[in-house]
C-alpha cells in the first residue's frame, strides 16, 4: 500500500497546519486506510520527550472518501513547549488490527513515529531572516598598517607579506595558531561600501575578544577588543558607520571555554591578576573543572588550550549575562545586534535560556544564533534531547544541512536528496526558525566551497593540503558549480551568507587554509558580479526575503522551486547534470530576471550546469 494515501504529514488533506504547531493551537488530522480493510476504529498515539506523558486520542469516522474510510479529528495541542512522537492504531470490532508509523502498517518494534515540534510563538528579529550575512574571519579581511604584536598575550608574530598561506605546524604538540595577518576593525571599516555594494545587511564576525591565537576562540579577556584589531572605539565607530549603511553586527560568542592563557586562567602568569591556574583562591577558580589541580583540568575536546568553564558556576553566570554590564548586555550597547553562539552543542539549555533572556531584555529585536551542525530540532548532544528551537533559546541556527544536501547534489546527486533534507527541516522547524535559518556554503570550519565543487578528493595531512591547488580545467568547473551554489543560497528560503572572499574566488582545503587573507587586487571579479548581482536580485524580492516555498520539480539534476507571496513569484531553475534539458513554467508572463529580459511562452531550456532565475510580476 502507498503510505502517502493514508497519511501524508506534508499535505493538507491530512495534516493542517503544515509542520511544527505553537502551543495551544489547533491540529487537524486525517487518516485515510482503504475501506476494504474494515478497520472501524482510530487513535493516534502521542509520547511527549520533555514532558514524558504519553496519551491516545482517537479519530472518529468521517464518512467514505473513494475507496478509503476517513478517521479525522481537529484538537488542541498541548499548552507547553514540547517535541510529540506519534503513530496511529488502527482496529477492528473484533479487537484486531496494526499501527501505521513511517515505515507504513505493521505490528514491529520500535516504532518508527513522526516528528510533531510543539513550540512556545515568541519574537524573531526580521531583519536577519530579511537580509544577507557576511562572515569575516579578522585577522585575515583587511589590514591598514603593520601591527605590533610585542606585550600582547600569546607568543604573537606578524607575517610580513599580505599574500603568505597560513601556517599549519604545531607547537610543543598542538597547533597554536600564533601567526598572524593584522587585519583590523579599521580595515572593515573601510570597506564597508564593498560590503553594502554585495547586499550585505548583517555581519558576523568570528571572534574579536583579547586572545593569544589568531582565530580568538580561545578568549583571553571578554572585556577587551584585541588590541591588534582595535580598541573599543573601534568597534563602536564599526557599528555606527555599518549602521549607516543598513549594516548590523552580529558577535560571536564563545562561553563554553576560555584560553588558558586567559587572565582567569593564568597558565603562563602573563596577566598580574592571580588566574584559576596560579591559586585556588583566585577568584576565577571556581568557574573552571580542575581534576588534579593545578595541571589536569577539563578542556574542549582535550585540547589543553581551551579550559572548559562551569556554565553552572553563579559569578560566571553573571560575568556573562547576569550582571547589569554583563558582556552579553556590555557589547550589545556598544552597537552589536545579536550573538551566535559557539558550540551550543556544549552549553546547557537553561545556559542558553538565560542567555536569550538577557539579549532580550538588553535589545528587544537582537538576535541569539546557534552553531548546531544537524537538525535542530530533534538534536541530541551528550545524551540529552535539546530544546533549542522550543522557543525560550535560540532564535535560528546555522544551516549545515542546507550546505551539505546542496553540495551533494551539486556533486552528482539527485535533487530528490536535497529536497527531501530541506522538507524535512521545514516540518519539523518552527517557520520563524526555518525562514530565518543561515544557509551558507561555507565556513571557517569547512574547506572552500570552490575548492571542494572541483569535485577532486582532498589529499590526507596538513602538509599536503598545503600545496592543494586547482589546475585550472578543475577550477573552471568549480566556478560554474559555484554560480549555481550561489543562485540557489540566495533564492532559496533563509538567510544567505557568505564566507568572506568566496565571491572573490578563494580556494582553500581544512584549517588553516580556508582561513587566508582576502585576495585584495586579485579577486575573481566575474564571480564578485555574480554575486553581486543576486544580492541585489534578493533585496528587491519580497517574495525571496519571506515567501513560502512550492517544489516545481526534484529530478536527477533538475532542481525547480517557487517561492511565492502576495500576488509575487520567483522561479529558481536549476541544471546540475551534464545534458541539455527542458522545464515547463507553472505559467505564462515571466521575466528572466538575471537575463531582465521577458520570456516568450512558458517553455525554458536550460544547458548543462546552468541556472535561471524567473519572475512574476
């Protein structure tokens, strides 16, 4: 029997509304099993995770429907946040029957249930899901001048030449990350047209907190900008001068470690204050998980570099967020308009509750992110189902799946993949978090996305990923990939966001070498058009800032969806395949929106590896 005739979660006929319900509100469901099955009775059976209550309610006969009985029943969903498992029961006056879960009619254990995301409807700053994101990783966007290092935390060098590969090797064991490039909150500043000539609306910037590595995400004092970056001034004058130009600044947040060269760790004694390190009397001391103090201590991942914080500890709590210039509030007066959260994985959800709250409190419309690298909604991290998208934690995530499903299919594999993993994020998200969600094509956490759309393996070892390089046939082909990567980023529901320097062409493998300074004078000025051009493309669209989506077609190579509102469309045809094909329009009366040119009838042929970009009214 085909499953999607008796219940089908993402269609109307049998479920309203569509994907996650907000506390309180009605559910509408229907089941459909054929009448010659003489199942006379149905229930659907719920298991709350969070709640851990698990209840029947049943469906009464709606009458015939064809050859199908209809069980159909409109009911409240519970009033507090929660994440339902359900399956139906289906039986007979005679008592005998089977359940219905994914995997169709069958009496076998385990039950393989959907997925019904209950949450708490709560504000979303728009302008993040409006607008386009750029991520800058400092160090590496744009220096002025030559910075000095000397008297600075962390044994710091300074690489002469702008255009140096960064360096890999470790030190004493662990790769440290000393070397740096001196690019500025000044050079940002600067640049700040380029930006707004992209469409950039919000920037997230990857730590800029006093640390002794150039990535910073082993902070050394929260309270300071990095003196090679700047002063506090800086950031101010940064945030006022994108303000100006419809530009918002979002912080990155990194509060489940410190660095160990931090003044409240204090391993090597830099600062004169006394660290966690140095003395059990310290005041830090209690914020850290020391097992054999003072050398043996809890860290991230075991890298002795980033001490674990206890998010419990009440002086770190308040240090963070409690205190009335706690640096969430601190920074967010200072011209912030939101936070990511680093590893959110590693923090506790009354962490992150608290957190939310005081960003909200401080800025009613800031933003709080999250770095989660699965699906939200259902994640689980050491052992404990999260709440982060229940409505009192993370306003939206990143949107890992988003480039892994698309990367593939951009790879050789079908559309279907890639829709099915979006579809499966819309339902099971809240809208606000799916429309909101950010969709990239990289990070400082992955290779670059030209170099991994040559489609040509990654060689194992730092040291070989060192020389990795495109020839220029394998760059060519990931220039074309990449232009279709980018018109789906932008079209396609969430907030797109760009790793700095991809529009510009850069190629890079793992860390360090996806972290290179921005190619100034060399960038690939066709990719910077193209990107320029969708950027424009998305901020004159309302129908791509928040319009729904509908699926025109996901076959093989072929990708088409719409995205709809009001008496607007936008049509994204996608050609990933090496083989000319055809797609018929939903309707007449386009405009070819990259080509602004009308199209003449409803028929479109696209060429291999190609995209087109299409417009109702």
């Amino acid at each position: 029997m085909n499953l999607a005739s008796v219940f089908n979660p993402r269609d109307f006929c049998f479920k309203k509304p569509f994907g996650a319900v907000a506390c309180g509100e009605s559910l509408s469901l229907t089941c459909r099993p054929l009448a010659r099955d003489a199942f006379t009775h149905c229930a659907i059976l719920f298991s709350g995770e969070f709640s851990k209550r698990e209840w029947e309610v049943e469906l009464p006969f709606s009458g015939l429907w064809e050859d199908r009985a209809c069980f159909s029943l409109t009911f409240p969903v519970p009033d507090e946040p929660d994440l339902l498992w359900y399956r139906f029961r289906f039986w007979r006056d005679d008592g005998s029957g089977c359940f219905l879960d994914r995997a169709g009619f069958r009496n076998g254990e385990p039950p393989q249930p959907w997925q019904l995301t209950i949450y708490r409807k709560s504000h979303t700053p728009e302008w993040f899901g409006d607008g386009i994101t750029y991520q800058i990783f400092p160090d590496r966007y744009c220096r002025l001048r030559l910075p000095n290092p000397e008297g600075l935390v962390g044994n710091r060098w300074v690489h002469d030449n702008w255009d140096d590969a960064p360096v890999w090797w470790a030190e004493d064991g662990e790769i440290k990350n000393r070397d740096f490039f001196g690019g500025s909150l000044e050079g940002i500043t600067a640049h700040l047209d380029d930006l707004a000539a992209l469409s950039v609306s919000v920037l997230y910037l990857c730590p800029i907190f006093e640390s002794a590595s150039n990535h910073r995400y082993n902070t050394a004092d929260y309270t300071k900008i990095d003196p090679m970056l700047g002063t506090e001034a800086d950031f101010r004058r940064l945030c006022a001068e994108a303000k100006k130009r419809g530009i918002r600044i979002v912080l990155d947040g990194v509060f489940n470690h410190t660095g160990s060269q931090s003044i409240y760790f204090n391993a090597d004694g830099f600062y004169p204050t006394t660290g966690a390190a140095q003395s059990r009397e310290s005041p830090y001391y209690d914020w850290f998980q020391f097992s054999d103090w003072p050398g043996s201590y809890a860290s991230w991942w075991g890298i002795s570099t980033l001490p674990n914080v206890r998010e419990n500890c009440p002086s770190y709590q308040d240090f963070i967020y409690g205190g009335e210039n706690a640096i969430i509030r601190h920074w967010l007066r200072a011209g912030a308009s939101g936070w990511r959260l680093d590893v959110a994985d590693e923090l506790p959800d009354s962490f992150i509750e608290a957190l939310r709250e005081a960003v909200e409190e401080t800025d009613p419309d800031a933003l709080l992110l999250g770095e989660v690298w699965e699906d939200a909604s259902n994640k689980i991290s050491y052992s404990q189902r999260r709440r982060y998208l229940l409505g009192s934690e993370l306003h939206s995530v990143m949107n890992y799946p988003f480039r892994n499903a698309l990367l593939t299919y951009l790879l050789g594999g079908g559309a279907e993949s890639f829709r099915e993993t979006m579809e499966t994020l819309r339902e099971n998200y809240p809208p606000a978090a799916f429309y909101s969600a950010m969709n990239f094509l990289g990070t400082h956490d992955t290779p670059r996305i030209l170099t991994l759309l040559s489609g040509r393996p990654l060689p194992e070892g730092r040291d070989a990923q060192s020389q990795f390089r495109l020839s220029p046939e394998e760059r060519q082909l990931a220039r074309m990939r990449l232009r279709l990567a980018a018109a789906v980023l932008f079209t396609f529901p969430g907030t797109p966001m760009i790793y700095y320097g991809d529009e510009a062409g850069m190629e890079g493998t793992a860390d360090p070498f996806n972290r290179g300074t921005f190619p100034w004078g060399r960038e690939d000025r066709e990719l910077t058009a193209w990107f320029t051009q969708l950027g424009k493309l998305r901020r004159q669209r309302a129908s791509l800032c928040r319009g729904s989506i509908r699926w025109l077609k996901a076959q093989g190579p072929l990708m088409a969806f719409s995205r709809e509102i009001w008496r607007q469309a936008t049509v994204t045809l996608v050609n990933a395949g090496t083989e000319e094909t055809v797609f018929t329009l939903p309707d007449t009366g386009y405009q070819d929106l990259l080509a602004e040119q009308p199209v003449d009838g409803d028929t479109v042929t696209l060429p291999p590896c190609s995209v087109r970009v299409f417009g109702w009214q």
